[in-house]
C-alpha cells in the first residue's frame, strides 16, 4: 500500500487496511523527538485518524467504558508527559483500566540504555519503575479524568516489567492508599518524588495538577485512537494504543 495523503480515497479503505496502515506507518518511530512526532502526525497520520474517527463503532462514551477495561500498550504517542524522564522503555509501557474508576500508566525508564557508552555504567543502576494514577468516569457523555497520585518504584533491571507485575502494582496501591479514601479526593500541591532533581519533579507537577482532558477518536476491542490534552491552551495530543494480554 503506497501512502494516502487523502481522506476521501481513504473512504474506499476497510477499517482493517487503515489501522494496519497506521501500524506499518508509525511502525519504530515512537523513539524519535517529539517535533518530529507532531510534525509526521499532521503530515501523514491525521487523514487516517480523521476516517477512523468517522467510523468509531462505540462513539457514545458510556459505551466505551466497558470496551477500555483492560491492558493496553502505546506504540506511538505525542504526549510530551512521557518523556520527562530519559530511557523510557517502549515495550515496557502499559496502561491498564479496572472496572473499579481507577487506570494507571505505567513505564519503565532506565536511563543510559539507548546510549553504547554508558550502558556498561548503567547496568549496574536500578530502573525507575513510574505510575499515574488517574480516576475515571462519565459526566455530561464525556470522560471525566481525576489525577490520584504519581508513585515510583527502583527496581532491577535484569527482571523486566511484565504486564503481571505492573497490574499487580496498581491493584496493591489502589486497595492500599484510595480503598477508604473519600470520594472527592484532594490532590498534594507537592510531589514527594525521590532520586530526581527538582526541575524533574517540577516538570510531573504540572502535569498532575492539571485536568486532563480525554476522547477516543477511535476504540474496539483491540486497536484505540486517543485525543488528549492537559490544558485548554496545550496543543492536543494523540496516542495509538493496543491492546495486550
């Protein structure tokens, strides 16, 4: 399949073409700065996500809700939260929603990997282990998307984070910290946040006290496209997801 830059010959494409095409398209780009990744978005990938949208077979939010449930990885995203941290590893990112209101984004970052210098340096290190906790729920036939908390753990790296251990990192801090917490729960203007420098820690701030704003362009039960931005004056992100088991 040659690139489509038009959404009208896309019309002619099944929804399979299409996400395979997104797939191929974006396909070890998720490493590349994040300009670039805006840039191929409005260049190459938007017609697609503009036909994908039209065809959303769950577009009622409350329908979604039952259909997110699960484990899901991002192959290939442009929010800039992600990459605060240096070392972020991609196969090692999952974003998990329970049933219960509560979805985590999980990664493992292990800074001096994608360098050939200093990884003899860092392989001796532990990896940061970093979770989002967010709320979710339907209010007004939209996500409505609470900041609960960011927690951090060092690990080994030689043991890689598996989709085992990282749900059952969420469903131990959940059932820990927010089971008796209240309803409407308050966020610390502070993070306690240890082995990272202050601007680092400034930077996830930001971030967690902002109300995060979420649509799915696009969802089934494997493949999401995801609209998402952190501020009214922030520029949208978009985020490929899929899902895992």
């Amino acid at each position: 399949m040659g690139n489509i830059t038009s959404t009208k010959e896309l019309t002619h494409w099944n929804t399979l073409e299409i996400k395979n095409q997104i797939l191929e398209l974006v396909k070890g780009r998720n490493v590349e700065p994040l300009k670039a990744k805006v840039e191929f978005y409005k260049n190459e990938l938007a017609p697609y996500f503009t036909e994908l949208s039209r065809r959303n077979p769950f577009g009622k939010v409350a329908d979604q809700v039952a259909i997110v449930t699960g484990v899901w990885m991002p192959i290939w995203s442009t929010i800039p939260f992600q990459d605060i941290l240096p070392g972020r590893i991609h196969e090692q990112s999952y974003q998990i929603f329970h049933n219960d209101g509560y979805y985590a984004n999980i990664a493992r970052y292990a800074p001096g990997q994608q360098s050939s210098f200093w990884q003899k340096f860092a392989s001796r290190l532990p990896v940061y282990d970093l979770m989002v906790l967010q709320k979710y729920s339907v209010r007004d036939e939209q996500w409505d998307i609470k900041n609960v908390g960011i927690f951090q753990a060092l690990r080994n790296r030689e043991i890689p984070l598996t989709i085992n251990d990282a749900d059952e990192w969420f469903t131990i801090t959940v059932e820990s910290k927010f089971k008796e917490a209240a309803p409407n729960i308050e966020l610390r203007q502070e993070l306690k946040l240890k082995n990272m420098d202050r601007n680092t820690v400034k930077k996830f701030e930001k971030a967690y006290l902002a109300t995060s704003f979420l649509e799915h362009l696009y969802i089934d039960n494997d493949f999401r496209l995801v609209k998402s931005q952190r501020e009214a004056t922030q520029r949208p992100s978009y985020t490929i997801a899929v899902r895992r088991r």
